[in-house]
C-alpha cells in the first residue's frame, strides 16, 4: 500500500512541476503594450489612416511575446514593449494628422469649387455684356462699332443710342478695371481729307469724353482720328458710305494692351 503511493507521488509531482514551468510568464509591459495595439485597432480613422504604422506595432509586439517565452531578460521583453508602444503612438499621431490634412484638403477643394463657380458666373455675365455690346472678335481684339446713326449728321455728338452703348461700355469697364480701350473714328470720303480727318477725331474724342463722364479713369482710354484711311466698304455707294462713317472702340485684352493698327 506504501509502495503504490509512493509511485504515485513519484508520477504526480514532476507533472506539477512541469505544468508550472509551462505557464507563460507575465510581463507589465508587454500586457499595456497589446491594450494599446488593441485599442488602435478598434479605431477605423487608425487603422485607414496608419495601416504601416500598425504593422510595425505588431512585428514589436511578437518580436516582444517570443522573448517572453524564450524566456530572455525583462529588459529585452520590456525594450521591444516599449518599442511597441512608440509605434501604436505614432500610428495615433500620423492618422490624426492625415485627418487634418483631409479637412484641409476638403476645404481648399470646396473653396477651389466656389471660386470656379464665380470665375464662370463672371465669364458668363462678361459674355453676356459682349454679346449686349454687340462686340465682334477681330485680330486686334474684341471691337465695339458705333454708327454714324448714333451720332447727330455731320456733327460728333452722340443721340441717345449712342450714350446709352457708351454707358453700358462703362459698366463692363468698371466690372474689369484691367482692361483699357482704344477708340478710333473713321468717316466716308465725302469731302475732303481735312474735314474728315477733323470729324473723325471729333467723334472719338466724344466718346473718349462720355466714358469720362460715366467714371472710367483717363490713363484707360485713348481716342484717335483717321479719316477715311480705313474704310470696311467702298464709298460707291449710300449704304456702304454709311457703313464707313463709324467709331471703333478696341477692348484691350486682360493686360491692359490692345494691338496696333
């Protein structure tokens, strides 16, 4: 009866103790360190935003965990912890400042989309003034044409159609202060050059004084005579001469620099 218990505690006992020595062993650190990770995890804005960062973590965390069981020194368990731990930490760090970013990002996007909005309203409303202005793209640029209808006969006075073009000439001015025009008279060649020459400086300089009136600044605006030099028509006719008794004014493009003649 001894005997058989004496065996049995011979059997019993080194499985205690082989069962205590395959306990993992514990270690502070290392423990803190997978709460952290865990954590982490469990935050979508990290795990999008830092998905590198979290890697690196957990190539730590069981560098860490095979220390532990290899059973090397607290100081190397509790380094790679640590090391751990700064990773999970910059992981926070770089998604909270990627999701900054974003926001930055996202505002500057609508803030681009607002001022193309406006940048194409304006073009727009630009269009629309041209197209009212009955203005004609040429190679010198964009040319508003005045009649001699909208000038008294023979005189350089403007009738009422011809101030109100002129006044809706100042307000698109005024919307685009860099912009300059040139204005040009021409006449048929009925009479002679001098008088002609005379009429057509005569009527732009009208023109140069109503834009005046209507607020556009001096240094914007240059008036010029030339007579009948430049006619669009031959003057063999009544229609065709009429046609050429007009003033062109030139919209300068956006730098203010309108082409020579």
């Amino acid at each position: 009866m001894q005997n058989n218990w004496y065996f049995s505690m011979i059997l019993v006992v080194p499985a205690i103790i082989f069962s205590g020595c395959s306990s993992m062993p514990q270690n502070p650190s290392l423990i803190e360190a997978h709460s952290n990770y865990n954590n982490a995890l469990t935050n979508p804005q990290v795990t999008d935003m830092a998905a590198l960062e979290l890697k690196e973590a957990s190539k730590f965390l069981d560098k860490a965990d095979n220390a532990l069981n290899k059973r090397e020194s607290d100081a190397t368990v509790n380094h790679l912890a640590y090391m751990a731990n700064q990773q999970v930490a910059i992981a926070q760090e770089t998604a909270k400042a990627k999701a900054a970013e974003a926001v930055v990002a996202n505002a500057n996007t609508a803030r681009d989309r607002v001022l193309l909005e406006a940048r194409t309203a304006e073009a727009e409303e630009a269009k629309r003034q041209l197209e009212e202005l009955k203005a004609k793209k040429t190679d010198r640029g964009l040319v508003i044409t005045l009649q001699d209808v909208l000038f008294r006969t023979n005189m350089a006075q403007l009738e009422v159609n011809g101030l109100r073009t002129v006044h809706k000439l100042a307000d698109f001015l005024k919307q685009y202060p860099e912009r300059t025009v040139l204005i040009e008279g021409h006449t048929d060649s009925t009479g002679s050059d001098s008088y002609n020459q005379g009429l057509s400086e005569r009527r732009a300089h009208a023109v140069r004084m109503a834009l005046l009136d209507s607020g556009i600044s001096s240094n914007r605006i240059a008036a010029k005579g030339y007579g009948e030099s430049f006619p669009v028509a031959s003057n063999d006719t009544a229609e065709n001469r009429q046609l050429n008794r007009r003033v062109e004014i030139i919209l300068s493009n956006e730098n203010g620099v309108v082409s020579p003649r």
